[in-house]
C-alpha cells in the first residue's frame, strides 16, 4: 500500500500524544511481560522443590505473579482506553483546525462524507498509534525472552523455538504487506460511499421528486462489491496468518517437547525445567497476540496515511501587518483563477472598487462571479495577481482582522454555532456577543443585527427564541437567507453577499436593502446578484463574461448594450434607466420595479460615476 510520507511521522506524533497514558501502558504491559516470563520458571522451581519433598516459597511466588499479572492486565486495558481517546481527541483536535486552515478550493477536492469518514473513523486509527506500538514491542518480549529462557536451560532447546520462530516471522511479514494493502483500499473505497451518500442526502427532496430513489441507491453502492471485495481481502489475511500460526506453533511446541524429553532421559534437565521449557515453547510460539497487535497497526498507518494526506496539503498563509487606515477601497489586479483542469475561471481580471462604493457583480451562470466574491474576501488566493483592501494585499492582513473587517453572506449559508443567538454572534466583535443576560431575549449587538436583516420576530416565534439549538430550529430557506445576513452585517469594511437574497420576497428584500446600506460610505458593498434592480441600484456593475471582466460601469450605461441586457432573465422585472434619478423605471408592459438595492435606498443615484467603465 502506498502510504503518504507524513504518515510514519504523524504515527509517532499520536504516540507522544497519547501521553502519559501511553507511557503508564509501557509501564504495566513490560511488567505483565516480565512476569508472564518469569512464572515458568517459578512453576518450575515449585516442581521441583514440590518433588525433592520442600515446598519453600516457589509456589507462594507464582501466586505472585498470577495476581501481578492480573492487575496488569486490568490497569493495562483502562490505560489502552484513555489513552487511545486522549490521541484520538488531538488528532481530530489537529486535522480539524488544519481544514479550516486551507483554502476552499482544496477543500471541495474531497467529497464532505470522505472528510467525515477521516475526521472520525480514521482519526481514532491513528490514535491507536500508541497502544499499538507499545503492545507491539512488548508483544515481542516473550518470544525472545522464551528463546533466551530455553537456551540457558538448554541451548538445543532454544535453538529449536528459534528456528521455528524464524519460520513464523516470514510468514508474518506476508501478513502485514497483504493486511495494509487490503486495509489502505477499503478506507478509500468507504469514503467514497460515505460522500455519494452524503450528497443523495442533501438532494433527498430531488431525488423524491424526480421518483429516481433507486437509481441513486444504485449510484451510492455502485462501488459496495469493490468494498466487499477489500474487506474479505483483508480478513482472508487474517485468517492465513492466523491459519499459519495455528499450524506451525503446535508443532514448534511438539518439536520442544521432543528435545526437552529426550535431555530429561539424558539428565540434562530436571523435571521441574522439563515443565518450565514446555512452558515457554507455549509462550514462545503462541503469537496470537502478536498477530493481533500487528493487524492493529497496520490500520493505525492506513489511516494515519489517509490523515496525513489532507495534513500534507499547505495551509492558506497569515499575515501580520497592522491593520490599515481606510474605508474599504477594493482593488483586484490581474486576478486569474483556474479550475483543477487548468482551465480559467477568472482570467486578468482588473478591477478598483472605490471605498464606500456598492458593486454590482452580474453576468450568466458559470461567469466567475461566485469567485470573484470569494477572492475579494479571500475565501480562497488566486492563482495569479493580488486582491489589495484599502491598499494593502489580503494575504498580509492579520487573519482575525480580516474576517472582522470582510463580512459574507451567502445564498444558502450554514449556521455555524449551537445556537441561534452564537450563529448570528459569530462574526461580531469580541465582547459584543455575549449571550444574553436573565431575561433579555438576546444581547444587543444581535438583536439589531437581526432587525436589520428583518429576522428578529422570526427568531422571536422559535420555541426557545434567541436561545432555540441551530438543529433544531424549523427555518425555511428565506429565513435561513437572513440569519446569514444578520451575521454578514457585522462587516467593518467590505460585506459581500453572493446571491444572498435570491429566497426573500420583494418586500423583504427591499427592508434589507436599507441596512445593507447603511453606513453609506463606510463600507464597500459587493453584490453578486442575477436581479436587473439590484443592478440599477448600485453605484458600479462589473459585468462578467465567461471570466473575464467584460466592462464596468453605471447600470445606466451598460443597458445600451443588448447583450447586457441579455444577462437578465426576461421575466425579471426590467428598469430601464432614464437618467441619474431614474434607475428602477419599469419594463415596457411590466410593473414598475422597486429600488431593491442598497443605494437606492439609501439615496445614492445609481448613475453617479464611481469609478471605471466602458468594455475592456
């Protein structure tokens, strides 16, 4: 199996981080280890002693050491547990954080039901890195202490368990290529059921309607025998070694006993060693344990390998620079983004998005604008060129900063946070959302936030109102739309909203576009919407064609061009602009469409000169 480079480092990282835990498990597994080599030979002194007619203290010994290895065997299996969960919680702890930290579009490389399967299953494989090491080796003391017990009661005798441990440590190494091999392709093989299955759930509502339910099921366990196949490959391996121990131990312990027969009649060993060596032959050739110690290391690899792959991937860098006077001044300087295939999602793009200024981003599905947001937040760096916020490029903005200053929302947003109050809170300052104290319904940094995304009676309704769990609370997507906006409004300097009203009605949209107005001329505002109102609203459209910035300007003036107007869907309602004061005039035999848009509401003439125009 190929396993990433990273995963034998990351492997010996969850070791350490099983911490003492791991180390009090070496502790007693070496203790019960010395004492499981020891009572042979005190049994065999008790014979000895039983036979020449003086008990003395050998039996009292072995009793000794059966309950030593008792309570190693108990205190051995609460430290295996502890300590497995302590290294699981800081791999998961570390690959989580690590997530976060990309970009992404690394991130949607992986199906979310695969990143699932690592972060849980995978993930506590690792963590059992250190159990596994540690019983592995100590697996490995009573073989070898076997050995050296039988040859200093007889080298004949240890030369006999050596030979056939050879033979058992050959047919072990086979195991462990056949076992990584078959493990490695069945975690893969799972986690691409898990992320088929995770987006059949999210379009169950689809899939209902279009009365397709069996065709997904087929689509979701197309690869099930594949998994099947990896599974018995893997217990098939297993069961050979397993085969293989069985067969060659009893004859190995059969071969001792021969020996040891034969240097008894000789008088070379007395009948109580007798005992003691068909002890060891026991111990020495019963590697169950090491057989299952080795079966859970190599799950261990396999997934400290899977781990390892995303942990490889470079985190998105932070910068440190103190935070810049300004006001929100965007400017994207030959901005490229490529899909995976290499092909152009944005191509040069060049823009300067005066501070205070509301941008408009149109163009047909597939045009780039959805990036063209995440760039200008830095959701994501481009390929090539540089986003600059208030003359300083986003890659050198502290992170903290950054996300305090830039505010998204999106048209379908995930509350992120255990309740509603903390969802909506998420993106405040420090300090101003701290949830609500006795009787309040909420603090008041989000009550007006959730008034100004025109959400607070909703929330209001909710069972537990403000306090109702984020699972929990029966939304619909409009209401949904909005909380995302509650949280985006927070934005110190630039709000982005990526279609985030495409699921409010017009009155709706129309109360929010006055708070995401406000503040006029102390935040820019970025706007990806397919609505011709929205447009007309703005102070600047940069209109996209197939990735590249085709022209900016006045909505206004980008109307005289018909394939402009041929980005508007034709049942939207139209504004035909007449002039500076006129920017939501209705569609000749449509009704008149309401100035929806932040600038309009908030009085600003859409056909004000902003900034740059004409076609490029």
């Amino acid at each position: 199996m190929d396993v990433p480079a990273g995963a034998d480092r990351l492997l010996r990282w969850a070791v350490r981080a099983g911490g003492g835990w791991t180390f009090g498990l070496a502790v007693v597994a070496l203790a019960g280890a010395v004492a499981e080599l020891l009572l042979p030979l005190t049994l065999g002194r008790a014979v000895d002693a039983a036979l020449g007619g003086d008990g003395g203290w050998w039996p009292v010994a072995a009793c000794a050491l059966v309950a030593l290895l008792i309570v190693t065997d108990t205190v051995g299996d609460l430290a295996t547990g502890y300590g497995a969960a302590r290294a699981t919680e800081r791999v998961r702890v570390r690959l989580l954080r690590h997530l976060f930290a990309l970009d992404v579009r690394q991130v949607r490389r992986y199906p979310v039901g695969d990143l699932v399967g690592r972060l849980v299953a995978q993930a506590a494989d690792t963590g059992q890195a250190g159990n596994a090491v540690v019983l592995g080796v100590v697996s490995l003391l009573p073989p070898v202490g076997s050995v050296v017990a039988l040859t200093l009661l007889e080298p004949v005798l240890g030369l006999t368990l050596l030979a056939g441990l050879v033979v058992l440590a050959v047919l072990m190494r086979a195991f462990v290529a056949d076992a990584s091999a078959a493990v490695g392709a069945y975690q893969r093989t799972l986690g691409a059921i898990a992320g088929r299955l995770l987006e059949a759930s999210g379009g169950a509502r689809t899939v209902a309607a279009a009365a397709t339910t069996d065709r997904e099921v087929d689509r979701v366990l197309t690869t099930l025998p594949e998994l099947a196949r990896h599974g018995r490959h893997g217990w098939q391996a297993l069961a050979r070694a397993s085969a293989r121990t069985a067969a060659v131990a009893p004859l190995l312990s059969l071969a001792v006993i021969a020996v040891g027969g034969y240097a008894l009649s000789a008088g070379w060993l007395t009948p109580g060693e007798l005992v003691a060596a068909v002890r060891y032959a026991a111990l020495g050739a019963g590697l169950g344990a090491v057989v299952a110690t080795l079966n859970r290391l190599v799950r261990s690899r396999a997934g400290a390998g899977r781990v390892a792959e995303l942990l490889a991937r470079p985190a998105t860098p932070d910068g440190h620079r103190p935070v810049p006077a300004g006001r929100g001044a965007l400017r994207l300087h030959r901005v490229t983004v490529r899909a995976d295939d290499g092909r152009p999602i944005l191509d040069g793009v060049e823009l300067d998005v005066p501070a205070g200024a509301t941008l408009a981003v149109v163009g047909a599905s597939g045009a780039g604008k959805s990036t063209l947001a995440a760039v200008a937040g830095r959701l994501y760096d481009p390929d090539e060129g540089e986003v600059l916020l208030d003359g300083v490029p986003l890659a050198e903005w502290d992170h903290a900063a950054l996300r305090t200053a830039v505010g998204y929302a999106f048209e379908r947003p995930v509350l992120v946070g255990a309740t509603i109050h903390e969802a909506v809170g998420l993106a405040l300052p420090p300090g101003s959302a701290a949830p609500p104290a006795g009787s309040a319904p909420a603090g008041a940094a989000v009550l007006r936030a959730t008034r100004d995304a025109a959400i607070a009676d909703c929330v209001a309704r909710l069972p537990d109102g403000f306090r109702t769990r984020t699972e929990a609370a029966p939304l619909s997507g409009g209401e949904a739309q909005r909380l995302g906006l509650a949280r985006a409004l927070a934005a110190g300097r630039l709000l982005i909203l990526d279609d985030a009203t495409s699921s409010l009605d017009t009155a709706t949209e129309h109360r929010i576009a006055r708070a995401v107005a406000g503040r006029a001329g102390d935040r820019t505002r970025l706007i990806v919407t397919h609505r011709v109102a929205t447009a007309a609203a703005a102070d600047l459209v940069a209109w996209l064609d197939a990735g590249r910035l085709r022209a900016v300007g006045p909505h206004r003036r980008l109307w005289a061009d018909p394939a402009y107007r041929a980005v508007f869907t034709p049942t939207d309602p139209v504004a035909t602009p007449r002039g500076p004061a006129d920017a939501t005039a209705a569609t000749p035999g449509g009704p008149p469409a309401p100035p929806t848009g932040p600038t309009a509401a908030a009085g600003t003439p859409a056909g004000t000169p902003a900034g740059t125009g004409g076609k490029r």
